[in-house]
C-alpha cells in the first residue's frame, strides 16, 4: 500500500510533498501527494465511523476518495478507514446540525455553545505594560466539558474551520477556539456567512480567510474597557450607597437617559391652552370641518411650538389662546363675521416611499410595537429563524444574520423579490428598477446585509404549520416589511384651503382645512404602519371664492404634556442616535438594567427604580464623564477605529485605566445628598436633603444636619416631600413591627405596604398576588405570582423558604377534576392538547387555547373595617 500510486484534484500550490501516514488501526502505510517521505504521523477515521472490517486487512483494497477543506484532494487509505477529516466549529448546536447537513458526511460540525473563554470573575485580569495591555483569560468550569469535547475533534482532524457569527463577538469566539487548541490563526480558517442556506454554506466555504485580528482587538478593547468601568467604580458605589449594586459603561448612559426624562416629568408644570374648530356648511349641503389656524394675521400655537418659536426669536409670529377667556372670545368673534369664504386653496398628489428594510434596532422597536416583544424575545427568536428551522424536507434558516446595521440587500434577492411582486401583486406594484437604501448611521460598524427572509419564495403561510406563535409573527414582520421594499410608492390626494372673512380676509380668525385620501395604496398593501389611512373617504369639494356659511363653532381645552417615558423602542433608536452601543449589544443593555433592579416596565415604559436613581445620581455627581453621552459616544468610535485597525488596543485600553484610577484618586465620593429647595426640617427648622438608604433602598428626606439632627420627612412615589397625613396611612393594615398604620408603596418585587414612620420603623407587608389555588407540595400555602431576581414571573408557595414550590408556566383556570389542584398548559401547536396536573400528575385533555389563572391582590393581616 505504501507504494501505491496516489491520486490528487489538479490544485495550484498545492505541497510538492506531503508525509507517508500511517493507518490509525493498522500497519500498513498509505501513499503522499507528490513522492512519499516517512514519519508515524497518524491519520484518524473519517467522522461517523467507517467501522473496522471483521475481514482481513486487503492491501489491494479499493481506495477511498475523500474531500479536505475547500481545496479537493483524492487520497488513498488501506480500503478500511478513510484518512481525511474536516471540523468546523459554530456556536450553537442548533446551527451546527443544519450546517452538517449541507456539508456532507466528510464534515463534522461543532457547537462551542458561545463563549469558550472568558475573564474571571474574582480578578481584574487586565494587565497594562507601558503603552501595552493584554487580557487574562480563564475556561469556566460550565465551558470545560465543552472545550474538551473542541479539542479532541480538532485533535483528530486534518482541517479546522472556524465559522462562528460574522460580528465582533464571532471573530473572538473563533479566535478564542483557535488559541486553545492550537489552531493557526494565520491560516485561511476562518468562514463566514450572513445566511444558513446551502448555497450561502457552499459559497462561504469556497472563500475562507484569516481571523481578522482587528476585529478581535475591538471585542477585546471592549470588554477591557467595560471590566476597568465595573470594577475600579462599583467598590466605590458598594462603600458610599449599597451592597451588591454596579456601574457600567453602556448601561449607566442608559440608566441616566431614563432617570433624566423621570427627573423631566416630576419638574413638569402643565400649561393650559384651548383651539377651535367650527362647521361650515357649503353649496348642495356639504359640510366642512375647519380649526383655527391664524388670529389677526399670527399663527394659533400650542405653547410647545411657541417656546421653541421663542428660541429662534420669532414668537411675536405666534399666538396661543392660553385660557377660557381668550377662546370666548374668538369663538364670539367668529360668530359676528357674516360671510365666510374660501382662499389658498392647493390641491396635490404626494407619494410616500417605504422604509429600509430592517436592522438590529428597527427589528427591534416595530417587534416591540407591533408585537410586544421585549428587545431580548425579539432577538431570541431572530436567533432561531436564522440558525434554521425544520421544514420537512430541509432544515434551513428562514432569515439572514440579525445583528446588523446596514440597509442594503443584496442584488440576488433584490431580483427575487421584484420578480414576486410582479407575480402577486401585479405590475402596477412593481418598480422598474430596484430600490436601493443608504444609512449614514453615527459610528456603525460592520457593512452587512439587512435582515430580510433568505428565500422570499418562502411565504409566511407557507412555513406556518412549522413555526410556533413568535417565530411566525416575527418572520412574517420581517416578509412584509423586505416586499414592501420594492413596491411601488403609496400615492395620496391632499388638499388645503382656508376659511376666512369675506371682507376683511386678512384680519379676524382664520380657519383651516386639510385632508387626504389615499389615491393607491402601493407598498401599503403589503406592509402598514398604526397611523398609515386605511383608504376610502373624500375631500371636500372647496375652490377660492367659494361662499361658505358658519354652522357651529366649538373650543376645547387642553393641557400641555410631559415629555413621555422611553420604550424599549424609543430608547434603542436614542442609543443608536447618540452612537452608544452597536446592534448586538441593545438588548442586553436593556436586560442588564431590568436584572440589576435598576429600571422596572409597566405598559411598555421603563419606570427608574430608586436604585437606579441613586446609581445615576451618585455618578452623575462623582464620575460624570461615566453617564455623560458625548463621553461614551466618543469611546464607542475608538473601538470601532481599534475594529477598522487605525488604532491599537493596547494604548487605548492604558490611557482609558490610567483615566479612571485618576478619577478614584482624586475625588472623594461620598453617597449621595441632593438639596431639597424650599422644604425645612420639622425638629430643627435646617434645610433637608434627599437621601438613599442603603438598607431598604428607598429614598427618604433627611436633615442636612444629620448626623446632629435626625428629622425625616417621608416622600410620596414621585420623589416629593410630603407629610404622613397626605400619605393617609392605612390603618387597616398595620405595622408588623410597631402596630401602627401603613403606606402602600411600589417597590422592585411589587406592590407592599411600609410603617408610617419609615425609616425610623422598617415593617413592611408584601401584597400578594393569590391565583386561588393551594400550594399541591405542602398543602399548606397558597400559590401566588412571584419574580425572580431577573425579572421572570413564576408561581410559587407564599411559604417560602419553607416550602419551595415553584411553576414557571401560567396555570389554567380550570382545577384538576381528579383532585382540584392547578394545571400546567399543553405545549404549543399540540396535536391532542393535554394539561397535566401538577399535584397527581394526572393527564387531562384540554381545549387548544385554554383560559388561564388570573391574580387576584390579598393583604396579609389586613383588619375587616366596619360598615360606615
């Protein structure tokens, strides 16, 4: 055998020598590519095991044909065991079986389930020389097994690929994988593909390339960054305001943004202003609705726009009818005119394009609009769509990779979909020439593609059956919004006239009529937004000069509003304005501040919880280039220059910790004490201050001579001084502590009930969220809604710890008809739909969308009061 004739694909470059091996089961020696040299170097068994012949070794056997890597070779075995093998590593398992599929049996492909290498937690482990820094890096001990596994398959393999995620963090998973186990990182290893069909898979396999070692510096440069922010601030925070709490360099800008706009709303005065509307009816009984436009020749304003009228120093053009008086009076004015007729009137065809396909952020806020998704949902499921979905006869991924901040498509899909829209929709919805989309986007790194489905073949209704409720909702956003791309213009019919005295047409009330109807609705057939016209109606059929006669005239008061709290959505696109963060990092901001306690979310708005308040404030008066946006902008374009190599990491990483030991060294923190203006203390008559305890993590007023004086003040749930009295404190519930009645409170586990005379009395009462069933462990207890410490609701035994029941699904209303207790839902999509109880185990067929339990509030110790 070893001195076979050896067969080798005509590739250029290819080693004029290669090394006789040896077979791994048996003695003979197996043929070289050009000429034979000999070592004992070892060739291994293909993957999926070409088991051992129970025959005798035949050295005439037939030789086995094997592919290697991307560049094909055919070489010989001893005709039992094949003696090429290629690896390639992906992060998820998931990802890795549809990939395998694709690649053939000649591939074995594994899952480094994320991060194999991280910093260790009990350390700093950033090390700085001089202008030079590097990371030490430690396996965790749930990535041992893992890392393990890596290392024996690449031990047996003749080629390693490399084809984690195509961002930042893909580059240093791939590069971490190749440190451990001794993988080249300057050889053409590394794949990459924004989409997990096999076409994509075939292609990206047909041009691999070297780490990009810039990249991997800017992952790095990050995570230095972020470990030099937590750990050299957050003792100082865990000394001057509470245990357990952190700093971070992304999430404290975000935590800030939501505190200021919180600081925004309780500082907000609301103003009164009133508008009109009035009724004309014109020739052949037509009527039109007008409102108010301009007074003696000055536009009719709300105070928003006069103030930033007053800004640019043209408020005098402006005038806003600022009470009830004002508006009698216009409305009295507009009834003594005699004639009214029509002026400026300009009718108009306007077309409205759609938006970009989606990215990162846009995916995001619609998901969150549209669907109510949290960032986090919406990425999770993202992520399943595109590591690949069973379809029956495939596995394939249903969308392009997720983390993204390019608008373009690509020139193959934009044929595809153009080609579609012309076969459903028709040609009238079609474009001559594709649409193509830029973005300027402040600091955006990688130049992907957009996200958009990977086949667009594949409808929404066709790929249901295999998709459970998110996935289809989502994916079905994600095909609306790529067709809506490349369709035709939604066409609009506008006009606009004004009302006016007929004979002194520049002076008095001037009233004003607008509308618009759409004309063809284009893109808008396929994908709307909630303030898209729905079609249908008419303008009113208004000329200049046209006699009108007034019907009714009507003024409504209004006050101006506070500016709203941020969603998710909203403060995403803020993040990505202001150039903080990058697509794969937004939704784990916004699950950091939710898991650290720092923000909470009610009807889709984030809340700033006192701790969150008193991490901002204490930064913003200590470390305020920390929460300060231009400052953390600024570091976000320096990582990005580290990734586009026009700068190092390691002078970068030294000057940002040199900065901030700086900072340490030089102030002085102390916790936090914010003046309250106007408010004195009730024993000594001194100023008080806001101030955090530590403790309850609740804020109280406190003397501005403490420790001297100990007078407080309690707050109401806005933050304001306010008096025990105006709390009214429930008597009915009283202190566990010292009897006396309480305040209800929100805190960051729900609603509870706290002592009067807090802080000096600390007794509180949780509310429970009773569901009306008992605890089936201990029988005992009763179950309640609980949250976990990252957010995540679960039913539980109120006899906790004593008894440590818990259901992580919501139970149905219907008991059990064997034994009453409550039962968990079936699974999703099931065919025969079956609850099982979670006390006798007992399986009970129920309806495909059974009703759930609701909550229902119970006081512990509440005292019955007495009929009045």
């Amino acid at each position: 055998m070893a001195g076979s004739p050896v067969e080798q694909d005509a590739i250029a470059g290819w080693p004029a020598c290669r090394p006789v091996r040896a077979c791994s089961r048996c003695p003979v020696e197996l043929g070289a590519v050009f000429g034979q040299c000999e070592t004992g170097s070892r060739w291994h068994p293909a993957r999926g095991g070409r088991q051992p012949s129970r025959r005798p070794h035949d050295p005439a056997a037939v030789p086995v044909s094997v592919r290697i890597g991307t560049r094909s070779r055919t070489i010989r075995d001893c005709g039992r065991y094949a003696v090429a093998k290629n690896v390639v590593i992906v992060e998820s398992p998931s990802k890795a079986k549809t990939i395998e599929k694709y690649l053939g049996d000649d591939y074995k492909v594994v899952a480094s389930y994320g991060h194999v290498r991280d910093l260790p937690r009990s350390d700093f482990a950033v090390d700085v020389n001089g202008g030079d820094a590097s990371l030490r890096y430690e396996v965790p001990k749930s990535a041992e097994k893992v890392v393990g596994t890596l290392k024996r398959e690449i031990d047996k393999a003749d080629n390693v690929f490399l084809a984690t995620d195509l961002d930042r963090e893909g580059e240093a998973i791939a590069w971490h994988v190749a440190e451990l186990a001794e993988v080249s990182t300057d050889a053409a290893n590394r794949v990459v593909f924004s989409e997990i069909t096999r076409d994509a898979i075939l292609a990206a396999f047909e041009q691999p390339r070297e780490i990009d070692e810039a990249l991997v510096d800017a992952q790095q440069a990050r995570r230095a960054v972020d470990r030099i922010v937590g750990y050299r601030l957050s003792p100082t925070l865990w000394r001057n305001v509470a245990s357990g709490i952190s700093a971070g360099r992304v999430q404290s800008v975000a935590l800030r943004l939501i505190c200021d706009r919180e600081d925004e709303i309780r500082a907000f005065v609301p103003e009164e202003y009133w508008t009109l509307e009035a009724d004309f009816d014109a020739d052949g009984g037509n009527r039109v609705t007008a409102k108010l436009h301009t007074l003696d020749g000055r536009r009719v304003v709300d105070p928003k726009t006069r103030d930033e009228r007053e800004d640019k120093g043209t408020s005098d053009r402006v005038v806003v009818l600022g009470d009830q008086a004002s508006a009698r009076e216009v409305e009295a004015r507009t009834r003594a005119i005699p004639s009214w007729t029509v002026t400026g009137t300009t009718r108009r065809e306007t077309r409205r394009n759609p938006q970009p396909p989606f990215i990162t952020s846009t995916l995001q806020g619609e998901a969150s609009s549209k669907l109510g998704f949290t960032a986090q949902k919406t990425m999770r499921v993202a992520q399943q769509l595109y590591e690949g979905i069973n379809l029956g006869d495939e596995t394939v991924g249903l969308i392009t990779y997720m983390r993204t901040d390019s608008v373009n498509l690509a020139a193959s899909a934009l044929g595809e979909i153009g080609e579609l829209v012309r076969r459903e929709y028709g040609e009238r919805y079609a474009l001559d020439q594709p649409r193509r989309f830029t973005r300027n986007a402040k600091g955006a790194q990688e130049a992907h593609e957009a996200i958009r489905p990977t086949g667009i073949d594949r409808r929404p209704r066709e790929v249901a059956g295999r998709l459970d409720r998110d996935q289809l909702a989502l994916y079905d956003l994600i095909w609306k919004r790529t067709v809506a791309t490349q369709m035709a213009p939604a066409v609009f019919d506008n006009l606009r006239a004004d009302v006016v005295d007929a004979e002194q047409p520049d002076r008095g009330p001037a009233y004003r009529a607008t509308g618009q109807v759409l004309k063809f609705d284009g893109f808008l057939k396929v994908y709307r937004d909630e303030d898209d016209p729905t079609g249908g109606g008419q303008l009113p059929e208004l000329a200049d000069d046209q006699g009108l006669e007034l019907a009714e005239v009507r003024s409504e008061q209004h006050e101006t509003q506070p500016p709203p709290r941020y969603t998710e959505r909203r403060l995403i696109e803020v993040l990505e304005e202001e150039g903080i963060g990058r697509p794969s990092t937004y939704a784990q901001i916004i699950q950091v501040l939710v898991q650290r306690e720092y923000v909470r979310l009610e009807s889709r708005r984030f809340f700033p919880t006192p701790l969150g308040e008193v991490v901002t404030a204490y930064l913003k008066q200590h470390f305020s280039e920390v929460v300060d946006v231009s400052f953390t902008a600024r570091m976000e374009a320096e990582l990005d220059e580290v990734a586009q190599g026009r700068r190092h990491m390691g002078p970068m990483v030294s000057e940002f910790l040199g900065e901030v030991d700086d900072w340490i060294a030089e102030r002085k923190p102390e916790r936090p004490r914010i003046p309250i203006d106007g408010v004195e203390c009730p024993t000594c008559g001194a100023g008080m201050e806001k101030v955090f305890s530590g403790k309850s993590r609740q804020w109280f007023a406190s003397c501005s001579r403490w420790p001297e004086c100990d007078g407080t003040l309690p707050l109401d749930q806005y933050g304001n001084v306010t008096s025990v009295e105006e709390l009214q404190p429930d008597e009915s519930v009283p202190c566990p502590e010292c009897g006396k009645g309480t305040i209800r409170r929100e805190g960051r586990f729900g609603p509870f009930y706290g002592c009067q005379d807090y802080p000096k009395c600390r007794g509180i009462v949780n509310v429970e969220q009773r569901i009306g069933f008992s605890c089936p462990k201990c029988e005992q207890g009763q179950l309640v809604q609980r949250m976990s410490r990252y957010g995540k609701p679960f039913y539980g035994c109120n006899r906790y710890p004593d008894c440590d029941f818990a259901l992580w699904t919501v139970p149905l209303a219907q008991p059990c008809p064997h034994c009453g207790g409550p039962m968990k839902p079936p699974r999703r999509n099931a065919k025969n739909p079956t609850a099982q109880c979670a006390k006798c185990d007992e399986k009970v067929p129920v309806d495909p969308e059974p009703e759930r339990v609701t909550t229902e509030e119970y006081v512990p110790g509440r005292r019955e009061t007495a009929a009045s």
